[in-house]
C-alpha cells in the first residue's frame, strides 16, 4: 500500500530539519510564531489536545489531527510523538492542503 502525501512530505521536511516534536518545544515555538502547522495525534491526552490547541489558536496557527502517535513519530524517525509542529511556511501549507484532501 502506497503512503498518503502528506505523509511523504512530512518525512521531507523533517530530513530539511523544518519539524520539531515534543509538547514543551512545540508551545515554545507557537510562543514564538515559529509553528506554521501543529500536527497532533488523535490520541494524545485531553490536557495535551487542550494546551496545544488553544495556544495555537490564540496564535492563529493551523492544527490538523492524524491518526495515532506511533505513525506521527514513525514519520519523523523517532518514537511515538503526540505533537509535531512544521516550521516552514511551504510545506506547512502544502501538508494543509494534501490532509484536507484526505
């Protein structure tokens, strides 16, 4: 089975060093106006979902949700992660368009 787009993209811009994971890194970075994409993992714990997606949108930071933390962190070569945040404005509005389509 070939792989969404999103997901590839995702892969790339992490190799191109335009991704960072972690809840703390991730708020810091929406602080920052850095975060152009927030991906969160459907399974994240209500209070994670909360902080991170209210900071966002107090930031106006888009937030799309994917599956399950194991493909998130799968994707960007580490363990299971429940937040990743895009720091490129490309590929954060390509990775927008590729996950509504989907």
């Amino acid at each position: 089975m070939k792989q969404p787009k999103w997901m590839s993209l995702l892969g790339l811009a992490t190799r191109a060093g335009k991704v960072i994971s972690g809840e703390e890194l991730v708020v810091k970075e929406i602080r920052n106006s850095k975060a152009k994409l927030i991906l969160l993992s459907e399974d994240a714990s209500a209070n994670t979902k909360k902080k991170v997606t209210d900071k966002a949108s107090f930031y106006q930071v888009p937030v799309r949700t994917v599956q399950d933390r194991y493909i998130l962190g799968q994707l960007i070569g580490k363990d299971a992660r429940v937040t990743v945040a895009v720091l490129d404005k490309g590929f954060a509005d390509k990775l927008i368009s590729l996950l509504d389509e989907s």
